[in-house]
C-alpha cells in the first residue's frame, strides 16, 4: 500500500514538472519573439536577464524531472508495473518533450528514457557556492534560499513596524527631521519587503522536491554550522567591480523637469550586522572598480546592497540584496588553498592517486631504502612541501547572485585578527606543539530532571517557555534533551526531562490538562521554530512537525518531548502550577505537625512499600529527644536512605552517576571490573572509616567532613590492607578473586551500587595492613631543572636524595585543581598510572610515587632523558623503517589501555617520549577516561586540536574509536613529517577535519595509504580498529605485515635511533626555553579551606619497587 502512495506521489510530482516545463519554454519563446519586437535598450536589457534566468529554471527543471523518472524506473524495477498503474497515475506525453527548434536545449532522450544507473551523484557545493550567480540551482540552493528569505523578510517586517511606530511619535511630537529621517527608512523597508517577497515568490516555483530532498543536513551538518558560526574579528576587504542584469528601478518622466533630473544612478552600500560601513560612488554604467577595508568586530554577517536614486527623488530605493556570511567566506579562502595544493608536487588525495591499481603505485620510496625518509616529489628537502604559505590566492573572486534578480562581481578576502599563526613555513610542514583543550562544564541548574547549563548560540534562538526570541542569543539549555529557554524562565519549566525518573507524581501531572497534540508531517519552506529545543526547523518536510490543532511546530524527533497542553500556554500552564502550590502551602499551614517532622515531610514522604522494607536497626532511629521514631526512612537531610537516588549529589559536589556510567566513588570493596581489566595495586586510599564497619555507601556524609569511604579507593583496588601485586608475566592479568563474589564476565560492566550494601568488609584484611616502610615526600628530592611548563603547572628534573636517582615530577598546584573543578580528573590520572604499574608494560610512563603538601599535589615518574618524539622529528625526518617502529610500540601502548577500560585521548609526538635504548614511553594520562569498554561512549570535549576525531568536534558521544583516529593522525606526521590537517587557528584546522582530504605524495607505499586511509574515516563505525578486535584489525594490515608484534613488546626489536646525551642530569633533549629557568616553585598566596584540602586525602602512594 506504501508502495502505491509513493508511486502515485512520484507520478504527480511529474506531471508538475512536466507543468513548468511547459510554462518555461512558453515564457523562453516569448522572450525571443519580444527580442526581435523592439529596439528599446532598456527593455532588451531586462529582457535578456529574463532568458537567462528562464534558461537556468528550465535546465532545473529537466534535471529534477529526470530524477523522478529515475526513481520511477527503480520502483518499477522492484514492483509489479500493474500494481502501480491506475487512472491517478499522470502519463507523460513524450512527443510535448521534443522541441522542433534548435533554439532549445535537447533533453529529451534522457528525459524519455533514464539511466539504467540511476541518477548522478550531485555536486557537493560550499555555502559560498551557493550564493555565486553561476551556480546551477539545486534543491540545496533552493532550501538555503527559501530559509534564508522567509527569516528576513519576517525580520524586516518585524522593522517595519518599529519604524511605523516611531514615525507615529515623531508625528505627534512636530519632529520634522526625525519624521521625515523615518520616512525615509519607511520607504526602504517596503521596498526591501517587496523584494524578499518577489524573490521569495521565485524560490518556491521551484521548490518540487519537498520530501526527502530539501531537508536540511542532519544533526551532523547541524553540529557543522554551529562550529562555523562563532562571531569572527579582522579585517574585511572588498572590491566591488560590477553589476550585471540588475532590475533597475523605473525612472520617473516628467516634462516639467530637466533631462539631467530625469537619471537614475546606482550605488553600493556595505553593512556589516545592520549597521552600514561603506558606501562605493554612484554610477550610471554599473561599474565601480572600487576596494574597501573594512574592520569587522564579532560579527556574522555582511550585507551588500544595491541602491538605484533618481536625482529628483529624495529617497534612494534598493534594487538587490545580497547576504554573506564571514564564516562561510573563510571557510572557502581555506579551500581555496587546499585546493591550489593537490596536485603540485606530486601530492594527490588517496581517491586522486594516478593509476587504476596498486602496483601502479610505487610500494617504497624512489630510493628503495627503508631507512631513508619518503621523498616528497617535486619538493626541495627542508622546505614546506604543501604549507599554506604556498598558496597565492588573494580572496574570492566571483559573481554573487543578488535577490531578486541580478548578479555583482565582488573580490572578498577576510583576515582574523589577533590569530596565532601555525608555523606554516617552517621546516618539515611546521609541526609544532600544541596544547591538549578540555571544554569545561558549566555551573548545572536543575529543575523538574532537566540540568541547564548557561550556553552562548550564534543562530536566533526562540525560547521554549516564553515563544519569545532570546537576546543576545545567551540562554539555558538542558544537558540531556535540549530543552532551551531564558536565564528567567527556566525556574518556571513545568515539564520533565526525559532523564528524570517517571515513578512519582510531578506537579505537571495534577493539572487537568491532558489534551495531546496531533503532530503531522509539515513541509517546512519558511522560518519556523521548534518549541522544544529553539532551534529554526530544517526545510522539508522529513524532520518538520506541526500540530494540526493548536498550530505549533517542532523537530520530528523533538516531537515525544512536548508536554500534552494542546491549546494551553507554557506560561498558563506555570501559573496553575502556582495556584495549585499556593493552595497546597495555605492547607499544610492549617496542618499541625511535630516540630522535628516538618522538613522531613515537605521534601519527601516514602511510599509504604519502601518504610516495609526497612531494617529494625533503622527503624528504632530518633530524631531529637522527646521524638517517635518516625519516620524512619530519611536521613538528617530528609532523603530516603534505602533508595539512593544517583542524581543526588554526593559530599564533593559531584553527582552520583547513573548506572550507564559507574563512578568510582560509588564502588564498594565487593564490586570488581571484568577480569583481566583490574588488578588491585599498591595501596593508595586510606580506609579509616571502613574499619568501623560502616556499608560503603550510605547516604551523604555531613558537610565540612570528609568521608573516604564516600570517595573511596579506585575501583577494583583494594582497601590498604591488602599488599603489594607483583607484576604478572602475561599482557593480560588474571582477576582478582573476592571472597563472596562470582565471577564476572569480560566486558561486563560493574553495577552503579554495590550488589550487598549490608556486607561490612572484613576485619582480618586491615589487622594484616603492613607498615609503610618509608614515606615519600619533598625533603627526599633535589630540584634540577624545569623539563615542561604549562597552565597545569610544571614537570621538573629532580634527584632523590637516598639513591641518587633522577626522576620528573609534575607539579599540580591545589588551588588550580579546585578552580577548575580538576579533582576528579587528578585521582582519575592517579588511577591510570596505577594501571600502567601493574604490570609495568614497556611503552608506557612509571609511576614512583606521588604526595602531597599544603598547596600542592606531586607526582613522581621515571625520568625519560631522550625528549619526545616532537623534538627529534623537527631535528630530522624519520624514515619509513623508524615511523613503523614507533608506530607499533604505540600501538602495543594502546591496546594496554583498552584492554583495562582506558581511552587515552590525547596521542601526540609531545606526549611520546624516547629512552636512551631507542624506545618510546607514552606519557601525560591527564585526560584519559577510564570504565571505556567496548561499546561504552562518553561526549567531553577535549584533545589536541590536531588530533581530535570528527565525532568529537561534532559534540557525537564516542568511544574507543577516538584513539585509533589520533593514531593515524600520529603515524601521517611520522611518515610525512606534517599534519594531514592544518589552518592557521583551531577554527581552521576544525573544519580542515570535517571536510579536507589528507594528501599523499605519490611516492608514498600503497600500503602506508591503505591504513591512513582506514584510520582516518570518519566514521567511527567504519574506522579501522572500532569493532570489538580493536588493536588486532590494526596488526592484521598489510603496513605491519613484517612486524612480529610479540618481539616488540618484548623489545626483541633492535631500534633505529638511539638518542644521545652528554650526562644523566643532561636536558639537551628538552626545550630550551624551560630548561634555562630556575628550578623552584613559585608561592601560593592563597589558602585552601580544611574541606578543600580534605578533596586530596588518601592521594600519597609508592610503588613497591620503590618502597625499599
């Protein structure tokens, strides 16, 4: 029956082309009859405008209908023709299709008989694209357009009627200069209005396509524009050239005025978010040859207008408009240097590579030795093979199209201010180090489930409570479903959020209103808003809904989460709610109640099943004296002790995480991670409170104290009574058993809760605790030398004063942490490094120890005096035989951490460093996450800019995935000695990643190519290593065919490099500009209060090996 219905919906839409294209060619005919009719300049000019534009809609036209009749022919192909035939379904005449005159195009071939291979794959274009005059229309240019036109022409509407207003005042006032200035702006807007609508008018005759072709992108393509839609600062240049086939206003003939009076004259004027900034000369030819430098301060738009003046009127009236975004014109001048870089010097993309087959490609470099770096072609050693700098294009130089009809030739070049340039001409593609970014989390409002958080938007947001537009687009947004509202509203949201349990009775449920909408598809071709989340409705009619009774509208998958008040305002339903709460307050005050039970009863009151289920122990529990012991299931706070609630906050201010996404805090010495994944380490967490035989969790400890047990050890350690783990011979350990407890299955996720709360912790475990044989702290280390320096704070050369030896120690100071909220993140990078001890795996970082003092957190770590891998690739290009041999002992480094539930996030060759033995140690575990299983997901933003996989910078949640991107972006520079991703600033080179394709230099191994290539899709589920093998698709490639991974994790492998050093404590291998300073910590004014420093207990541990 579906089938049927889109049969017969694709024969009407044919018969509608068909209808056009009469219509057109009777317009085109027409026109060429008038040509030959009339001598008249203006009217020919005008004329031939109309036969261009009507060329343009025909070829449109022939172009969508020999899609249609391609998908007609595909549904033919899989259905019976009887089926589908029927008096409803239009014929289309054949014969009516074959134009006699050779005047006309000649489709009709293709039209009468389409592809047997469907339609063409349509041309991708860029916003700029699509602006320009020549570009074809499409049904991607017709939905910007139709979107684009139906917002302005409300907005200018919108201005209109200010301006009525104030002309109105002005009026009663006697103002004649301020009356006849609004006048004048009157004038414009109706004549501005006029234009959107004719031009308005023409995108909709050619809208046909409204199901499925005119949707906007999906949240992808959504999550694109906002990244591009950030308010940019620079200079501005235009040159404005010309105009052509402008619909120039009619000039005014009157015998009682001069010839001189009688003349129309033409100019540009340049405004930049409303506000005019330049104005180019009048002319009479359409020619202006004029450049402007413009200084843009965080704007978005520009808009160029076009004006016509008689000189007897006073007033100039506008004849075409033309819009541009700054982004979008910097995103095209990125292009355009990509763009002049394929293809010279032998660099092509991987889908551009010359031959049809792998062998046609060279498998090694031209000289035949591994040894010896890739050979860039064309390019000279050590210069910039493709840099930017290499690019000589001076802006965009094109005709834009002008609304309603017209085009004008621009040069358009925009130059950001303040940007901090990559160095881009430097040698080996100007590699250089970068900070990793974590996009912190605001403060969270929550209210009825929904957690807002304050967000900046660059699109006109509409409020979701008040229908009202947000100013400055600073509003408040839900984490969880996008509810988005005024600062000022969101306490009056009524409605709950998907992620708020449904057990219990909300406030919204006791109004009598539960009318639900009736949401039918819309076909969207003007500026709606969604009522739930803010933003304007794609075109279309695929993700478009509209209630048919009460007229609202919203996305297709924002649709179950609008409230069923069909009929009933948003703010009425807030005003029922209040009464109703008023009256609720005027009967409970006429309630007696016990002095000790009134907080108790207004925050909660327990269902009776839950007060059965409690313990005797409980229920003999007082409150005061003198008090029954009711009540029996709160605690001090007035909350339910035998249900925790995981979206409480726990004692720290952070919440108790929800069961998809376990916390440690929340673990008890029973519960245990997957074998093989956790191993208990050194102790490290004190468990004073757990020898009391407290349950692990029970509720929120009192403020100002500090509870370990509430914090507690890191899941799968144990308490401090158990000893030191030797580390275990294999690469995967073997679990833990626990008395008690089954087995659990591999890649089994812990419970949130603790499967016996009840169960108190064994004595004999801390009767067994061994003494600490030494204590670690800052007397026991000399300071040499500052190896590192950053907002975190500093890694420094020291030397320990027992034996000798050298070690770096990080230095985090307190009070950053506490600022910016870091707690967490620091035991989570403690956690890590307790991970890589456990079995002290070759190619990552040791731990010796880390402690602590009043103003400062320490962590101590073996001492790689080789430097990183940044330093030595911008010394010297590496070969093809030493990048492999790195490439897999990281390789070797990640699969650790996958294996125990790690992402590791931040690969880069800063972060890589080199032994004297010539091998790697991967290092800096801030912004590792862990409980990152195979399939488990998580949505932080942060990375190196570089380094970040598409599905991050697109706010997608991600999981292991994430790595494997960064590892191909890692073995690219490797190999190539650059980034396959560059820009001038992180704006840049975030789009480079969403858009660009890496280039290869065609000397390059096909089998180095075949992994790139797989590595860096963007598809996480496409991507090499995304399924549940991780690491081993990766040694399955043919790039490590001749690689023995066993040997190189047993460092069977001879290295290539061996770095050299003149001294133990030498640090000539770091940069020099933190190793010449004073090694010393700087003074910490500031002083942490005694529940501050309390985040930091049980921080202090040592490594066995070290414990001597």
């Amino acid at each position: 029956m579906v089938r049927i219905f889109q049969g017969q919906e694709i024969d009407q839409k044919i018969a509608d082309v068909y209808k056009h294209i009469q219509t057109e060619r009777k317009i085109l005919e027409a026109s060429q009859l008038l040509r030959q009719a009339t001598t008249n300049q203006d009217v020919l000019r005008r004329n031939e405008a109309k036969i261009r534009e009507t060329e343009r809609s025909l070829s449109y036209f022939e172009d969508t209908l020999r899609e249609l009749q391609a998908r007609k022919q595909q549904q033919l192909q899989g259905e019976d023709p009887s089926r589908l035939a029927g008096p409803a379904s239009p014929q289309v005449p054949p014969k009516e299709f074959d134009p006699r005159s050779g005047r006309y195009p000649n489709p009709q071939e293709a039209m009468g008989r389409p592809s047997q291979g469907g339609p063409p794959k349509p041309k991708t274009y860029s916003n700029l694209d699509l602006i320009k005059a020549d570009t074809p229309i499409t049904p991607t240019k017709i939905s910007r357009m139709l979107h684009q036109l139906e917002f302005k022409l409300q907005v200018e509407m919108q201005y209109k009627k200010g301006i009525d207003k104030m002309a109105k005042l002005y009026q009663a006032d006697g103002d004649k200069k301020s009356r006849a200035d609004a006048e004048s702006k009157k004038v414009e807007s109706e004549k501005k209005i006029t234009l959107l609508q004719t031009a308005l008018k023409r995108y909709k005759n050619l809208h046909i396509l409204d199901d499925h072709d005119l949707d906007a992108p999906g949240p992808d393509g959504e999550r694109k524009d906002k990244l591009r839609s950030k308010p940019l600062s620079g200079t501005l240049y235009v040159t404005v050239k010309g105009a052509r086939e402008l619909d120039h206003a009619p000039v005014v003939i009157s015998r009682s005025r001069s010839a001189s009076k009688q003349i129309s004259e033409t100019h540009v004027a340049i405004k930049v978010e409303g506000t005019q900034l330049a104005r180019s000369h009048p002319s009479r030819t359409d020619r202006w040859n004029e450049e402007f430098e413009i200084t843009v301060d965080k704007a978005n738009e520009v808009e160029i207008a076009v004006y016509d003046k008689q000189v007897s009127e006073p007033h100039a009236v506008p004849i075409g408009l033309l819009w541009i975004r700054i982004n979008d014109l910097v995103d095209a001048l990125r292009r355009q240097k990509v763009g002049m870089e394929t293809g010279q010097g032998g660099w092509f993309t991987a889908g551009a590579m010359p031959g049809d087959s792998p062998t046609s490609i060279p498998q090694y470099p031209h000289s035949g030795d591994m040894n010896a770096p890739l050979s860039y072609g064309g390019a000279a050693p050590g210069s910039a093979p493709m840099g930017f700098g290499a690019a000589t294009a001076e802006g965009v130089d094109a005709w834009f199209a002008v609304e309603p009809a017209g085009a004008i030739a621009l040069n358009l070049n925009f130059v950001k201010e303040n940007v901090r340039k990559r160095p881009l001409d430097g040698p080996l593609g100007g590699l250089g180090r970068q900070g990793a970014v974590r996009k912190r989390k605001g403060e969270v409002h929550e209210m009825n489930g929904h957690k807002f958080v304050q967000r900046q938007f660059y699109q006109i947001m509409l409020c979701a409570f008040c229908n009202d537009f947000l100013l400055n687009a600073l509003g408040y947004q839900c984490e969880d479903c996008r509810y988005t509202c005024h600062k000022k509203c969101y306490e009056k949201v009524v409605t709950k959020c998907i992620s708020k349990s449904n057990t219990g009775e909300g406030d919204e449920e006791k109004i009598n209103h539960r009318i639900p909408h009736r949401f039918e598809p819309l076909t969207n071709i003007g500026a709606n808003w969604c009522c739930h989340c803010g933003y304007m409705l794609p075109l279309g009619r695929k993700n478009a809904r509209k209630c048919s009774e009460c007229d609202i509208t919203c996305h297709a998958n924002c649709a179950h989460l609008v409230p069923d008040f069909c009929g009933m305002s948003m703010e009425t339903a807030n005003e029922l709610l209040r009464n109703w709460r008023d009256i609720n307050r005027a009967r409970g005050d006429k309630n007696t109640r016990p002095p000790g039970r009134q907080f108790a009863e207004h925050t909660h009151s327990p269902s009776p099943s839950v007060d059965s289920q409690l313990s005797p122990a409980v229920d003999r529990m007082k409150l005061g004296p003198g008090q029954e012991p009711a009540l029996p299931s709160v605690d001090a706070y007035g909350r339910p002790i035998s249900v925790p609630t995981p979206d409480r906050f726990s004692q720290d201010g952070r919440y108790y995480q929800q069961q998809q996404a376990p916390s440690y805090t929340q673990q008890g010495p029973g519960a245990r991670p997957p074998p093989g994944a956790r191993v208990p380490p050194p102790p490290g967490y004190p468990q004073e409170p757990l020898a009391q035989g407290q349950p692990p969790i029970q509720g929120r400890p009192p403020p100002g104290t500090y509870d370990p047990s509430v914090m507690g050890a890191p899941e799968g350690y144990p308490p401090s009574g158990y000893p030191a783990v030797r580390p275990l011979p294999s690469q995967t350990p073997a679990p833990v058993k626990q008395a008690g407890l089954p087995p659990t299955p591999l890649q089994q996720r812990p419970p949130s809760f603790p499967s016996q709360p009840q169960r108190p912790i064994p004595q004999q475990q801390i009767v067994q605790k061994p003494a600490r044989k030494r204590k670690v702290g800052l007397d026991d280390f000399n300071f040499l030398a500052v190896l590192g320096k950053g907002n975190f704070g500093k890694v420094m050369l020291a030397e320990e004063k027992k034996t000798n030896g050298l070690y770096a120690i990080k230095v985090l100071k307190k009070e950053f942490i506490i600022d910016n909220d870091e707690v967490e993140s620091t035991r989570s990078e403690k956690r890590v490094f307790l991970a890589a001890a456990r079995e002290r795996h070759p190619f990552l970082l040791e731990l010796h120890s880390c402690f602590q003092t009043e103003t400062r957190v320490y962590f101590v770590m073996e001492y790689v005096s080789g430097g990183d891998l940044m330093l030595h690739i911008q010394r010297k290009q590496f070969s093809l035989r030493q990048a492999k041999f790195y490439a897999s002992e990281v390789l070797l480094a990640l699969e650790y951490f996958h294996a125990n539930g790690i992402i590791y996030r931040d690969l880069k060759l800063d972060n890589i460093l080199l032994t004297l033995d010539g091998h790697v140690k991967v290092a800096d575990y801030g912004l590792c996450k862990e409980e990152m299983w195979y399939g488990q997901t998580t949505s932080t933003f942060c990375g190196t800019p570089e380094f970040m996989a598409p599905e991050i910078l697109l706010e997608q949640r991600y999981g292991r995935a994430v790595d494997w991107w960064a590892f191909g972006v890692l073995t690219y520079e490797m190999l190539l000695g650059q980034s396959p991703f560059r820009g001038d600033d992180e704006d840049e080179i975030f789009d480079a990643i969403l858009e660009d394709e890496p280039l290869y230099p065609i000397t390059m191994p096909r089998d180095a190519v075949s992994i790139l290539q797989k590595l860096l899709t963007r598809d996480p589920a496409r991507r090499l290593g995304s399924g549940k093998e991780d690491a081993e698709e990766i040694k399955r490639q043919p790039f490590f065919k001749d690689v023995n991974f066993d040997d190189i994790l047993n460092k069977r492998i001879p290295p290539t490099y061996f770095p050299t050093i003149n001294g133990s404590a030498d640090t000539s291998n770091f940069d020099e500009e933190f190793t010449r300073e004073q090694p010393t910590l700087t003074p910490v004014h500031g002083q942490l209060s005694s529940r501050d420093q309390a985040e930091f207990n049980g921080f202090s541990w040592v490594a066995s090996w070290a414990d001597d």
